[in-house]
C-alpha cells in the first residue's frame, strides 16, 4: 500500500476516504439527535409564563414601579411592547423577551407577560450598571463563535497517529467539548446574575410575595434551558469528535503478513 507511512518504528495505514465520510455522517447525526433534544427543556418555562399570564395585571403594575426605581430610564431604556409588533414573533405572542443593548429597549408583550419584565431589566442593569456583568454580556456573542468553531473542530479530520507528538491543534481537537461547553457559561451567568436582580426589582415594587416565589421559579426554570443549551452544545462536540476519531485515526499495522505483502 503505497499510502501507508512509518512512524517510530510502525506502520500506519491512513483511513479510506469511505470510513471518513461515514465519521462525517455518524457524527452529524450524533450533533443533530442531541440538539433535538434542546425543545424539551424550554417546555417548563414555556409552560410557567403561560401560568403567569392570569397575574400579568398585577405583574405590569410592579413593572412599570420597577422601572422607575431602577434608574433605567435615565439611562435612556425604554420599555417597547411587542404586541404592537407588524410582525408574528415569540415575542408579540408573549413567549419571550429581550433586551436590546444597542438601542436600548426591553421588547415584551406587556399585556401577555410582564412577568418577563423583571429579568429583562436586570439584563439592561447588567448592560449598564455591572462590571463583571457587564464584561459577562460581552462574552455571550465570542462565546457563541467559539461554540460552533468548536463544532467544525469535532468533525476535522485525524491524518496523524494517536502516538505522534501533539501540537497546539490537537490539544484543541482533544478538549473542543470541555471548549465548547465553557465558552456557552458566561451566558449562563450573566442569566443568572439577570434574574438574581430581576427578582430584588420585583421585590422593591412590593409585588407579592407568591409572585415573587412563582417569578422565582420561572426564572430559574428559564435558566435550566440555557444550562442544557451549554451542556448539549459540549455534549455534541465531545460525541462528534469520538466518532470522528473512531473512524479517522490512521490504522497501526501489527500483522506481519500485512506488512509483507502490504
């Protein structure tokens, strides 16, 4: 086999071109079944806001207290209701908030779920009163890129023995899970730290202590699906990157029959 190639006294034999490409497949595959998986976890928050929804009165006079109080007006945020919105998105339906840095408004439908209100005013707290949450909100969008860098890692083909020395670029290939799970935390936390302030906003604006206990948990069930998010992403690189292995390390040859009539 005129391919094959010697190292430290071995033969190696690099794999076919058919073995990669089913290390591709298997691997995308392994990608795309955890991925799938990600709905399930945004099901119980999902479900809270809808619960949510009967209080929202109560949850949109607090708001408009917690505004005031948290200096974000000055500021120059503004509260923008979505349901106003010319088009359909999660956010005019009510299923979802945002905060805005560059333009500076909290979109949510007020008449839907104001229960998200408090959290997305600790994201622009965050945004414009933190320090290290601050720097934490900076790192959401490099760590994102990191992830999916992280993802064309995991399915970067091996053309070296396990046994060759180890560079730079194949300590990355070796560790891109652990990468891709750790570049996803600082938008965990900086979630956190989010609602953490959120509910000491809706405390301030004297909502009601079984509000504040249900604003509690739909925050931290709202957490729950960005934890999943980063342990999926790194769940799905670290797979990926296995399989590819699997199938794209070059063969050591140990038979001496093989190597005589090779």
């Amino acid at each position: 086999m005129s391919n094959s190639f010697y190292y430290n006294g071995s033969r190696y034999v690099p794999r076919s071109e058919r073995d990669q490409w089913t290390g591709y497949m298997l691997a995308s595959l392994a990608s795309w079944g955890a991925y799938k998986m990600l709905p399930h976890f945004a099901k119980p928050s999902l479900s809270q806001i809808q619960k949510e929804e009967k209080f929202n009165d109560e949850y949109k006079k607090a708001m408009d207290t917690a505004y005031v109080k948290s200096g974000l007006k000055e500021h120059g945020v503004q509260i923008q209701p979505a349901q106003y919105d010319m088009y359909v998105s999660d956010y005019s339906l009510g299923k979802n908030a945002c905060y805005e840095p560059l333009s500076r408004k909290i979109k949510l439908n007020t008449d839907k779920a104001a229960s998200l209100s408090f959290h997305e005013m600790g994201h622009a707290m965050n945004h414009l009163m933190g320090k290290s949450s601050k720097f934490l909100q900076k790192m959401r969008m490099p760590g994102l890129y990191i992830a999916a860098l992280m993802e064309w890692f995991a399915v970067f083909s091996r053309t070296k023995p396990k046994e060759a020395q180890r560079n730079f670029k194949d300590w990355v290939e070796d560790n891109c899970g652990k990468i891709a799970f750790l570049s996803l935390m600082p938008v965990v936390a900086e979630e956190a730290i989010a609602s953490h302030k959120g509910i000491k906003l809706a405390k301030s604006a004297n909502l009601s202590k079984p509000l504040v206990q249900n604003l509690k948990k739909l925050y931290s069930r709202a957490l729950l699906t960005y934890g999943a998010r980063a342990a999926i992403g790194g769940l799905a690189v670290f797979a990926s990157r296995k399989i590819m292995d699997y199938y794209t390390f070059p063969q050591k040859v140990d038979d001496p029959i093989y190597e005589l009539f090779g």
